[in-house]
C-alpha cells in the first residue's frame, strides 16, 4: 500500500465514486454519529459514494462498514473580521434567517481536498490533474444546498404571509377623509393598536391581550357586525407598504394586500409621508414576550454564571425549536435515558446496527443526542469574534449541539413538528414517549419510556350501588388547576377592582402591579382525586339513565411522575386563554392518597350493558349532542359521528381531540358499519397473545384486534386512542382477586408515593403555538437553567410558573 502513487489509488477506486443527482440528499454541515462539523478540528468527510458526512474518529467505522475509500475533506477555519458590522433589528420571531435575529456569525475560511481509505492519502482540490469524474463530483456536492439546511429553509419559508382572498375585489364605502395623525377608538378612549377598516374607514382598537394589556376588542366585534374583512394597524404605515401589518378577520391572520396603496388612497392617506409609530403583530408579540414572564422564566437580569462539562450541554435552537430542547434537557437528566442510550450503548454499537442512511435511525439518533448532551465533549467556552482565546469563565457562553438529526427522524411521522412553528411541548413529550416505544418494540425490558408509565384506574358508582372499573394507561397526569382555591383571594379582589377602574378611565395596566393567583399543587392533585357526578349514566343495572359517580386514582406509582398543568383552557365560543396562574410547587409531594383499590370486598360490578335489543348492543351509537357541536364548528357529519363514538361519547373536547388527530386516517370516510358485530370475526390467537404480553387484557386485546381488522400496530394505536373502552369480563377477571387490582401492565415500575422534584418546563406566550420554553433542572444538587444553548446556575427557579413538572420517586 505504501508505494502507491496516492493518484493511481484514487483512479483505481473511480468505480465507487458518484456524481450526486438533484434529488441525493447530500450532508456536508455536520457528522452523522456526533455533532462533529467542519469547523470541528479534524474537519468533516463527506463519503462520495452515500454522501453522508463524517467527523474523523468515525469515518473509519463507515469504511469499515460499507467498503467505500473515496472522501471529500471539509475543513473551515476562522477569518478574522472587523466589529464595526450594524446590527439589524429583528423583524421575524426567528434566529439566523433573514428578518430575525442576527446571529452576528464569525466568518469561516474553507479548504479542500480527496482523501483515500484506509491509509488516508490526500490529494489536493481543486486541481486539474484530478479525474473529471472526480472534479464533476466534488463540484456537484459542494454547489448543492446541504440536507440540513434544506430542511430549516423549508420549515421557515411555510409561514410566510399569503396574499388576502379579499383585497382584490374589496368594496370601499362612505367619504371619510383620515387623518395623518392624532386618531382615537370610534367606540372607546383607546388611541394606540387602532386599526383601520379598509371597507369603511372605521378607527376601532384590537384585541384585548391575555394580562389586561391591548385594545378592548371593538374592532373584531365590528367586523362580526358588518363581515367588512380586512384591516390594517395604524402606525405601521409607511413608504415601505410591504411592512404594514393588514390583518384579515374571515382568514384569522395577517395577510399581504397587493392593493393597499389605493385602498389606503381612497380614504386620502398619502403613505410616502407617513412615520412608523406602532409595533406590527409580529413585532409586539416579540415585545410581549420580553416582559415580565420572559424576564422571570430566563432569569434575565441575573448575573447567571455559566456551566460547562458533561450532562450541561446547550441546544442550538433551529427556529421555534425550544420546546425540543427544554424537554429532551429533563429527558436526558433521567437515569433510564442515560443508561438506555448512554452508559449502555456507543456510538459505534448503534452505527454498527443501523440502516445503511443512519441520519433516518430514531435509535442511532438518541444515541447521538444522548453522546452529544452528556459526554461534555461540546461543552465549553466558545470563541467570541476577535479573540483568540477562549474568554475567562465568568462571561463565557457555548456553543451547544443542532439537534437536525433527531428532530427529522423524530419529526418524520408528525408533519406539525416538521414545521419551525413554535409548538406544545407536552404534546413533543407524549410523541417522543410514543416513538422510543415503538422503536424499543423488540426488546420491551430495554425500552426507557416505560419508567414514565403508569396505569390509571376510573371507578364508577351507579345509584344502584353497583360499581364499574375503567381502567387505561398514560405517562403523564394532566391536572385541572382550581382557581378558586387560590391561596391569595383579598388580594386578587383588590387589584381587580384597581384594574377595573383603570380600564373604565382607558389606562394600561403595568405588568408589575399584576396579582396572579396562586393555587397549591396538592389542591390540582386533590382536584383530580375527587368524585365526579356523571349525569345521564345508561345504568346497566337500572336499565335506564341515572347519576353516577366517577373516581379516579393510579394502579401504580412510575418511576418519574410528569404532571401536566391545564393552563390553556377553551373559554366560551372555542376561544383558547392561557391561566395566568401560579402554581405553588413544593421540592418533595407524597400521592400515596391517589392509589386505586381496585374491586372491594362486597363491591358488585355492573351486568354488561344490552340495551334495547341484544345484538345491536355491541355497536355504540354517537351522541347527537356531541356530533351537532362538532359539526356546528365546521366538521364533517360523518367524521364527528366517528369521533363520537370512538371517544364513547365522553364529551365534545374528547371527541374534538380524537377528530384532530385521526384527520388523516385512510378510512376517515367509510361509513360506519351497523352490521351486528355478534357474528364474531374470526380473530389470529396468536396476535391476542402478542397485545396480551404487551400487557393488555385479552378482552380488550380482542375488541382493539376486531376494531383494527386484525392489524397489531393499529389494535395498539386504537387502545391507547380508546382509554375508557373495557371489557365488563375483563373486570371479573378482577372481581375475584379481593386485595388491591391487579394492575393494568404487569411490567410496569411501581414503589412508594413520595416523589422530589428535579425538572420543570415552563412556557412563557399567549398560546402553546408561539412564545418561548425553557427548562430547569436539578443536577448535582443545584438548579440549573437550560434555554437553548445557553446553560447556567439558576439564582430564583421560576417553580411556580412551570407547565410541565417532573418529579422522581424517592426510594426509602
């Protein structure tokens, strides 16, 4: 090997290079086992027959995975550049794209050359003595835009603002002349966030906001009188009409008029004039998120000393991806994820074992993660601009780690998460939890998701004295929060009777003279154990409907408890509000008080229901009062009929949420079959068996098989999709065994009540659809904040402002 000419190798091995197509995805930014990249030190080695990029203690592991000698050898290295660069002011609630924040990026200088395996023999490029083959290649792989990149553009490019359906053909009435300035609500004493009806001319002020601030809503209630569309915020009126925020009511977003400027004309605004005074939606809602709460969350202000090493690893944030990487931060911080795809697995095992593309590998990807987040290996103080060396301690930041990889393979089977749209972060965990599982599927003792797991159980009291047991399985307790069991009502009173006079006398309220209410945890955990009247309960018993009583409590006690807060509730008219609320959270809680009993001594179960002729019995029939409210928001008949029954008419936000997530399913538009179910499908033993070692009860395992048409993955899907359908032989299996259930999962963790709290996500925003998340965690006996790739010692953890709150079981 030694004495061969470096370019006599390369043409012997011209067979297994490839000129990449259009359609190759070609990865050049970044390592497909680590978050080496090439500004890395070793540089990055783009395989140039696959096109996937490795760092170099790993690109050996590909030749001798795959046989293929020939590399393209990235290198960037640092060009020193002036300070004296403007910063631009962000216009987009986005980072590193044009419009958003500037990341203020060093500039890179970039090498080249071939590198053959195994003895890594280097050839200069460009050069013309290179193969054309060769020099074709490279030229392809490094004129095309790079995987990784494609990706984040085209995430971001999907919320650009489409042009209005109503501005062409807008009618426009009345000869009101406007004013160039000096303009006040038609209707109220508002004189700032004024919009401007574009049919009429009509001055009304915008929405009041979720803490008191904003306008008093008479602009959109003019709009549900008269149906006039579009309007546009005085103030944001300038000679650049592109930046003028026109808002259109029937669409429900800011929207691009192509006519502004005459409809503008027509009510004699001269816009070349015009200074910019107000805030755009876009750029209040950034404002809004920098108050208070932003402030609080991020302990901005404080002095917050920076931590570096193993397991405090920041995430770089790729565009609204912070709900990501708060929750993968507590993930991560747990012992069962750090041994599953740390302690206990390599990077070279997973290689070893994944697809021949391991970038889509969801089990190579948490290893990378996982190697990426707690080895320390990227967590150290980063080079500012200008320097040449690394800064003192005190005012270093990080870098941190892009999670791409993990968020394309995690993303793929969810097309809201592929998007850079901000969004709620319990319902990532509950995905996530979702796909380990599958992923884990083959060998269920390894899979880390279970230790979130728990069953719960539902008991149902009929006045006839008889009892029925629902029992399904979750990993989070999603908790109500009471606000009239706040613990500071004089207070509240009073600052709502300041507030009140405020408004009248059309005065904003500042954010620090805000009273929020706080409500203690134990009250949200009390709540979810107390007894529920179930009106209108079809009594098996009674052979009639009756009132029924429902508890509910845990058949087992997991590993670590995840309880969610219901901070967004609906309020009248499906419109979504976030609880401003706080929430008293104490470091250790016992719910030992939450344990079901399972069946009692001297308990009789309800007989199983056959109302109204026998062999219809098996077939449910969808509540109309449900099915009419769903329709009535714009549904289809037929698909709220299916939501209702598949949701065993529990209710309209169970039946809305069983609607949303099945839009998709192929057989959304069957019809509903009436034919009676009695003669029995005939159904594989052998895959009851299989749901049956899942820890499903077999009668449920059938019901779920006979729903699915034989099919396990979706019988898996319909029972976690159908939590309250038991089987009443299912529950006389119980009603023999006198002591405490036997719980729904055999396998499932479970210990004592007592739990201490180690991580919280909060979210700071109007909606679980925009504003921002960051987390807190408890490592090595401090709390330590996680936002983005920022990671440092937190001096007043925000506890009573979380959303999501993680606790792990003390073991005594």
């Amino acid at each position: 090997m030694e004495g061969i000419n470096p370019m006599d190798l390369l043409r012997s091995n011209l067979s297994r290079v490839r000129i990449p197509e259009p359609t190759n995805r070609i990865y050049k930014q970044e390592c497909c086992l680590s978050f080496d990249s090439p500004r890395s030190e070793g540089g990055l080695f783009v395989d140039m027959n696959t096109f996937l990029a490795f760092g170099k203690d790993y690109v050996g592991w590909n030749y001798e995975k795959t046989g293929n000698p020939v590399y393209l050898h990235i290198k960037q290295t640092k060009k020193l550049v002036s300070e004296d660069r403007p910063l631009k002011k962000p216009t987009l609630l986005a980072i590193g794209v044009d419009g958003g924040f500037d990341n203020n990026e060093l500039e890179y200088e970039e090498t080249h050359k071939i590198v053959i395996l195994p003895s890594y023999a280097t050839l200069p490029f460009p050069s013309v003595e290179l193969p054309e083959k060769v020099r074709l290649a490279v030229d392809a792989i490094l004129m095309a835009e790079g995987a990784e990149r494609k990706e984040q553009v085209a995430a971001w490019t999907a919320d650009k603002k489409q042009i209005s359906a109503y501005a062409m053909e807008l009618r426009q009435i009345g000869n009101v002349v406007v004013p160039p300035s000096g303009w006040k609500c038609a209707k109220c004493d508002k004189r700032d966030n004024l919009w401007l009806n574009l049919t009429d001319g009509m001055i009304l002020c915008g929405r009041r906001n979720w803490d008191g601030t904003g306008g008093n809503n008479h602009a959109i209630e003019y709009y549900k009188e008269t149906g006039y569309p579009l309007a546009v915020k005085l103030g944001t009126i300038t000679s650049d009409l592109d930046a003028a925020d026109v808002f259109s009511y029937p669409e429900d977003d800011s929207v691009i008029d192509p006519l502004l400027a005459q409809h503008l004309a027509y009510f004699g605004i001269d816009f070349s004039s015009l200074q910019k005074t107000e805030m755009t939606t876009a750029e209040r809602e950034l404002d809004q998120n920098t108050n208070f709460d932003w402030d609080r969350i991020q302990e901005s202000g404080q002095d917050v000393e920076p931590i570096f090493g193993p397991g405090y690893t920041g995430l770089v944030n790729l565009g609204n991806s912070c709900y990501m990487a708060a929750t993968m931060q507590v993930v991560f911080s747990t012992e069962s994820f750090c041994r599953r795809y740390y302690m206990n697995q390599s990077l070279k095992m997973a290689f070893e074992t994944a697809p021949a593309d391991p970038t889509v590998d969801l089990n190579m990807q948490l290893t990378k993660l996982a190697h990426g987040l707690l080895s320390g290996k990227y967590s150290f103080p980063a080079v500012e601009k200008g320097e040449t060396t690394a800064p003192s301690v005190k005012d270093a930041k990080q870098e941190g780690i892009p999670p791409r990889m993990f968020k394309a393979v995690i993303a793929a089977s969810h097309p809201e998460f592929s998007t850079v749209r901000q969004q709620d972060a319990l319902e990532f965990f509950l995905h996530f939890l979702d796909q380990v599982e599958r992923s884990n599927a083959v060998k269920p003792e390894l899979d880390p998701s279970r230790s979130f797991k728990f069953g719960v159980e539902e008991r149902i009291l009929c006045s006839s004295g008889k009892v029925a047991y629902n029992k399904r399985l979750d990993y989070i307790l999603s908790l109500n929060i009471p606000l009239h069991e706040a613990t500071n009502k004089e207070e509240l009173e009073a600052f709502n009777k300041s507030k009140a006079e405020k408004i009248s006398e059309g005065k904003d309220v500042s954010s620090d003279e805000i009273v929020r209410p706080r409500v203690p945890l134990e009250a949200c955990l009390a709540n979810f154990a107390a007894p529920e009247e179930i009106p209108d309960f079809y009594s098996s018993a009674l052979k009639a409907k009756t009132t029924a009583i429902k508890t509910a409590g845990l058949t087992s006690f997991p590993d670590y408890l995840v309880l969610h807060m219901r901070k967004f509730v609906m309020e009248a008219g499906w419109v979504p509000k976030k609880l401003d609320v706080y929430i008293d959270v104490p470091d250790v809680i016992d719910i030992s008080h939450i344990r079901s009993k399972g069946l009692q001594p001297g308990e009789e179960l309800l007989p199983e229901a056959a109302p109204e002729g026998a062999a219809e019995s098996s077939q449910p029939v969808a509540d109309e009062a449900i099915v009419a409210q769903l329709a009535s928001m714009g549904f289809n008949q037929l698909h709220c009929q299916k939501a209702a029954i598949n949701t065993l008419n529990a209710g309209v936000e169970e039946a809305m949420n069983w609607l949303l997530s099945h839009m998709d399913d192929p057989d959304i538009d069957a019809p509903i079959s009436h034919e009676s179910q009695s003669a029995e499908i005939s159904i594989d033993q052998s895959k009851v068996d299989t749901l049956i070692s899942f820890g499903f009860q077999e009668e449920i395992a059938r019901m779920a098989l006979k729903a699915s048409g034989g099919d396990i993955e979706k019988a898996t899907d319909w029972i976690f999709n159908n939590p309250n359908a038991s089987a009443s032989s299912a529950m006389d299996t119980n009603a023999s065994s006198n002591g405490p259930s036997t719980p729904v999962d055999p396998g499932l963790p479970d210990g004592g009540g007592r739990y201490r709290l180690f991580g919280i996500v909060s979210h700071i925003g109007t909606s679980t659809q925009c504003g921002h998340y960051v987390a807190h965690i408890l490592k090595d006996g401090r709390w330590v904040i996680f936002n983005d790739d920022k990671v440092g010692a937190s001096i007043n953890t925000p506890k009573d402002m979380g959303y999501l709150y993680f606790f792990e079981r003390i073991n005594s």
